[in-house]
C-alpha cells in the first residue's frame, strides 16, 4: 500500500484531481517515513528537517485545496453551471 500510495498520490496531486484526499495521504505517508527514519541508527537532524518541510508543503494542499488551473477546479465549475 506504501508503494502504491508512493505511485499514485503524487500523479493525483499533479494532475489536480482528488487533491484534498491525496495530499493527506501522502501527508500519513511522510508522517510515517519519518518515524520510521527517526528509529533508524542514522537518524539525522538534516534529514528529520526535510520531513518536516514536506508536511508543511503538502499540509498548503489540505488547507487550501487544489489551484484554478486543476482538474478538481474545472469539474466543480462544470457542475456550478449545470446546477
């Protein structure tokens, strides 16, 4: 599932589509790499702040949703003129 995720959610989050659902997954996915890198022999403080910056990144996705220019905006257009 780990890979999968890995695969799939950055497509989704590139593509603007599920981009809410997709950037929290990744976001449990980075919460997970770095605990998992924290119990490692080779923990870093270098390495620890790189996940830290990538929650951050990710976490602008689940607060403030996909951009104009994404499939999600497009679609919610689509359906605000046919309702």
């Amino acid at each position: 599932m780990g890979t999968g995720g890995e695969l799939i959610l950055p497509v989704l989050l590139l593509l603007g589509l599920m981009t809410r659902p997709a950037a929290i997954g990744l976001f449990i996915l980075n919460a997970v790499a770095a605990y998992a890198y924290a119990l490692t022999d080779f923990y870093n403080f270098t390495g620890m702040m790189d996940h830290i910056l990538w929650g951050a990144m990710i976490l602008v996705y689940v607060l403030y949703g996909p951009s104009p220019l994404s499939i999600d905006s497009l679609l919610s257009k689509k359906t605000n003129d046919l309702g």
